[in-house]
C-alpha cells in the first residue's frame, strides 16, 4: 500500500510542479504582448518616416509584410476570444493586405495607406483592451 502511496504522491507533486513551470514560462514570454509589440514597433516607424519625408517603397513593403505576420499570429496569441474578436483581426489582416496592395512610394500614399491599419488597431482596442 506504501509504495503505491509514494507513487500517486510523486506524480501528483511531478504534475504540480509542471503546472508551475509553465504558467512560469507563460508570464516570462507573454506571447499576445510580443505581437502587439511588433506591430506597435513598425507601425511607429512608418509614422516616423512618414513625419520624415522618407518613404522609401521597398522599405516600406517589408514593414507591411511583417506586421501581416504579426497579425497572422493573432488567433494563436489571444486564443480563448469571442468570434467577433476574431472579425477584428480578420479587418486588421485585410487594412494590411490592402495597404501593401496600394505599394506606397510617396509620403503622402504612405500616409493613406497607414491610416486604415491604424484604424483597425483602434477598433479592436476601444473594444478589448
Ligand atoms: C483583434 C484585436 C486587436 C487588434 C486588431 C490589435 N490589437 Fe493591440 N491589443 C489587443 C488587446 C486585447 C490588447 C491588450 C493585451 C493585454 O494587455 O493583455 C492589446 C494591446 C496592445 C498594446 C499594448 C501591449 C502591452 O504590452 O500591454 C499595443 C502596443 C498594441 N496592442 C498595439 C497594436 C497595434 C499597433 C495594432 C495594429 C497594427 C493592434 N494592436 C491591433 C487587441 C488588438
């Protein structure tokens, strides 16, 4: 009766301490503020360039497609949301599809291009954050 005692003991204390260490693991990394994070990141350094009169396309293409990669992990960082959560990503995956569809190579199409992706971060937030 002992040993069999000792066993459910250890995997009790196993499954505990496994539970520990990965809500541990979760408060280190928190992945939904990392991808917020990157997409802030490009998003004020396309403002910025914006506000600096350099607008360089190609520069300007890279940017879009890494934040569309950011916002393609969305599902994945905040998965426990409701459907309509879910819509406002989907807006946000569109605005930046259609923002790199325009190409901008102007400060001003730069300017135009931004502002629906910034809405879209916008709407999302008044109603979740
Ligand atoms: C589908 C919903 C949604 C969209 C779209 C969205 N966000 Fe967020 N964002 C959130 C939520 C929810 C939080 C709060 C997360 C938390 O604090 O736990 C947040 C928090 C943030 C934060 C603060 C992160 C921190 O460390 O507390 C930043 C910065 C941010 N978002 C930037 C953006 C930018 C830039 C965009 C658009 C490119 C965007 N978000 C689009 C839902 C969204």
């Amino acid at each position: 009766m002992r040993p069999l005692l000792l066993v459910i003991l250890g995997l009790v204390v196993g499954a505990m301490g496994a539970t520990f260490a990965l809500s541990a693991l979760r408060q280190g990394t928190p992945f939904h503020r990392g991808v917020m994070a990157v997409m802030q990141h490009h998003m004020g350094v396309l403002r910025s360039n914006v506000r600096a009169r350099q607008c360089d396309a190609k520069a300007t293409a890279n940017r879009f497609s890494r934040m569309r990669q950011a916002a393609g992990d969305l599902r994945e960082a905040f998965p426990d949301m409701d459907a309509s959560f879910y819509e406002a990503a989907g807006r946000l995956d569109q605005a930046l599809d259609g923002a790199a569809a325009t190409a901008p190579a102007t400060c001003e199409a730069l300017a135009r291009a931004v502002a629906p992706v910034g809405e879209a971060c916008q709407a999302c937030h008044r109603q979740y954050r």
